[in-house]
C-alpha cells in the first residue's frame, strides 16, 4: 500500500471549504441512541485540528442502508447531538438535505473554524451509484477533500472515491492515516512470530482474508462459527454446529495449503456444546473430535484457551477480528473474553504490536470492559479492515494523492 498525503502535508487550511468524508455509522439503540460512539471519537482528532488551523468543515457520512431514499429513522440527528456537545459552539449543526439551496447558503455563509454535517449521504441515489454528476456536485461544495472514513474506504461511493477526481488536494485525515500505517506492517513486514486469530461466524465473509493471512502469519488460529467448518474439512463430526457445507472442500485445500507451507492451523483441542442455542442451555465440555450428533459447539473450551496462551504470549505481532464463541451469551463467552484478555496483557507485558477488528470484536470489548487502549490499534473498520487485509486495494485509499504527489495549492 502507497503511502498517501494527509492533512499534515497541506498548509494552507485558512479560509477553505474543506469535504471531510468521515464514518459516523454508529450503531443506535432502539430509542436512537448512540451506544458506541469510537468513530465520532477517533475522528475528531482530524476536526479538530483542521478547525485550528481556520478550514471551515463540511462532514459528510452515511448512517446504515437507506438505499438512496430518506429513511426518517436513518437521519443523523443523533450524531449532530454528539458533535454539539463534542464541539461546542463551532458546530453550526445539521443540514435536512444532502444537496439543494438550503445546503448551499449554509456552506457559503460558514465561517473558519465552524463545521457543519450534511444529512446522511446515503439519501442520494447518485452516492452509492458514485455518479459522476452527483460527485462533481459536492466537489462543488468545497475546495479541499479530506477522508477519514476507513470504515467505508472499500465503497466506491460518490463521496468515498468520485469526488475526489473533481477536487485537489485530496487528502488523508488521522484516522485514515493511522488505519493505514497500524494494518500495512501485518501483510508488508510483521515482526515475527506472527499469529492471526481469526473467529466469527461465517467462513464464506473471511475465507479471502484466510488465504492472505496463511501464507503471511505464522499461526492461523482458527475460532468461532467458522472452525466447524474447517473440523467437517477432516472428517469429524460436528453434531448440529454451525457448517457452510459450500466451502468444506475450500477449507480442506485450506488445511492442506497450510501443512505445504509448513504452517500450522489452530482448530483448538476442546470445545463447550449445548443441547440447543439458548442461554440456559444444558453444556459439556467434549474434545474437538467428539461433538455428539445431537449437541451444538458454542464456544471454544478450557484446553483449547490454556493452549492459545503459550501461542500468543510467543508472539511478537498479533491481529485479531471475531469472537472465539457466542461472546453475548454468558455461558459461551469465556473463550472470546480469555483471548481479548490475554491479547491485552501481552501488549503490555511483551510490548507486542496487537491490532483488533471487526464490529463483534469491538462489540465484545465493550461487554467485558476492555478499554482500546490497552490494545496498539483498534480498526474502525469492519468489510474494509478485512479486504484491507486481504490485500484489496480500497478505493476510497487509492484515489486519494500519493505522498510522492506534489500540492500545487
Ligand atoms: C461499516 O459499518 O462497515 C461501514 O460504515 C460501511 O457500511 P456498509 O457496509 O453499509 O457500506
């Protein structure tokens, strides 16, 4: 991955209109709440900073999946609140538009210093589509792109990627910065030993990113949903566990790329299973070669956490993304709650480099109390930290200057 300019390589801030797409697709509690505000937070650093130096800032972001039409419940009321509060009085609020007069006037009358969010990008039909037209209008709005939203960079949308052919420069903010520079090192140069714990529920949403990882860790540890597709790969029964029948025979040439390789494939030793996906299910613990046919597997069991404990603690560069087991159930969360423990006191202890992602790693966090610092990066993103990983050039990256491109402005 290019290096990209960022907002430190641009010094003319006073006075310019500044489109800074940002990812403020927080989740929201049934009364519309915001339950995990980190991407407003881990954004504001670039807000801030632009304020300072006198650009007045236009936020753009999008908020769920309203397929091009206004979804009342999709508004961004509830980030502007954030940001009221989070800015003070340099926030001048929220547009009821996308694009249109009101949006104009208020883009022409705002002050340096001052920032103002336009309402969810996603409204438009032309932003998903990224049609040209759509772009060049809000390439109109500003003079300068900036893009902090890594959690969208792998959407080629109107304001991810085609609006930054219509405006110079375009730049990378903080986040997009540190995204970029804390996944890079995992596929370019880790330091070794390198272990990827990888979980969750489906193979089929991370099966590229396996194959990438394989062949640059050292250490494929394999958790969650997905590992009784990879135990029906070699022939054990896996009793009513979750399977994608579609990708047995993919996970097979999977374990057997791996022994290639001379690499090792870590399935665990023993599992806890259930009679059926409740919270007050009946449990055992069984080995991983011995799933009774009328039992489902939930979480990963007590040897199978001892075992991944000399394997993360011997390493040097850990990436984790998926929970070990269903974390939200109490009864099936010691495995995921043991690995974000014992990732977190290996930074610590052996100053290892530890780099988490994915909604449900995050989600995790939060419901053990594992704060992000105690971690060397936590991605904001999910989709995108994973074709990142994957080795996917995203477009929202690649369409922004190359640090070797010179600034004429
Ligand atoms: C995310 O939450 O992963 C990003 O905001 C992208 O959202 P999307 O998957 O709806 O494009």
């Amino acid at each position: 991955m290019t290096l990209k300019k960022t907002i430190r390589d641009f010094t003319d801030w006073a006075g310019k209109r500044v489109l800074l797409r940002v990812d403020f697709n927080v989740p929201l509690n049934a009364s519309g709440e915001i339950t995990d505000a980190s991407r407003i937070e881990e954004s504001l650093p670039t807000i801030q900073y632009l304020q300072d130096l006198g650009a007045r800032i236009i936020l753009v972001s999008h908020l769920g999946r309203p397929k091009g039409t206004v979804v009342e419940s999709m508004r961004l009321t509830p980030v502007a609140k954030y940001l009221a509060t989070a800015l003070g009085s340099a926030f001048v609020g929220k547009t009821e538009t996308v694009v249109g007069d009101d949006v104009q006037t208020r883009v022409q009358t705002l002050q340096d210093g001052q920032v103002l969010l336009l309402e969810n990008i996603r409204f438009e039909p032309g932003e998903e589509a990224n049609e040209a037209g759509f772009a060049k209008q809000l390439a109109a709005l500003a003079d300068v792109y900036v893009n902090d939203a890594f959690g969208t960079a792998h959407r080629a949308h109107a304001s991810t990627e085609g609006v930054a052919h219509y405006l110079s420069p375009a730049l990378a903010g903080f986040l997009m910065d540190k995204e970029i520079r804390s996944l890079t090192p995992l596929l370019k140069s880790p330091e070794r030993p390198f272990t990827a714990i990888i979980g969750g529920s489906k193979i089929s949403s991370k099966f590229g990113v396996l194959s990438t990882l394989l062949t640059v860790a050292d250490t494929l540890v394999i958790g969650g949903g997905m590992m009784f597709t990879f135990l029906a790969a070699q022939g054990f029964g896996i009793g009513k566990s979750m399977v994608e029948l579609d990708f047995v025979s993919k996970a097979e040439a999977l374990l057997k790329q791996a022994n290639g390789l001379g690499k090792q494939i870590w399935l665990g030793e023993d599992l806890v299973v259930a009679d059926r996906f409740a919270p007050d299910a009946s449990t055992q613990t069984v080995s991983v070669c011995s799933i009774p046919e009328d039992m489902m597997a939930l979480d990963i069991g007590p040897k199978s956490c001892a075992s991944l404990i000399p394997i993360i603690n011997a390493s040097k560069t850990i990436l984790w993304n998926g929970p070990m087991g269903v974390f939200e159930m109490p009864v099936f969360a010691n495995g995921t709650k043991t690995i974000a423990e014992a990732v977190a006191r290996w930074t610590k202890e052996h100053h290892g480099f530890s780099v988490l992602g994915g909604g449900d790693t995050l989600a995790a966090l939060e419901l053990f109390h594992i704060g992000h610092e105690r971690f060397t990066h936590v991605s904001t993103g999910g989709g995108a930290s994973l074709e990142f990983l994957e080795g996917i050039t995203l477009p929202g990256i690649a369409v922004l200057d190359d640090a070797t491109t010179l600034i004429t402005r």
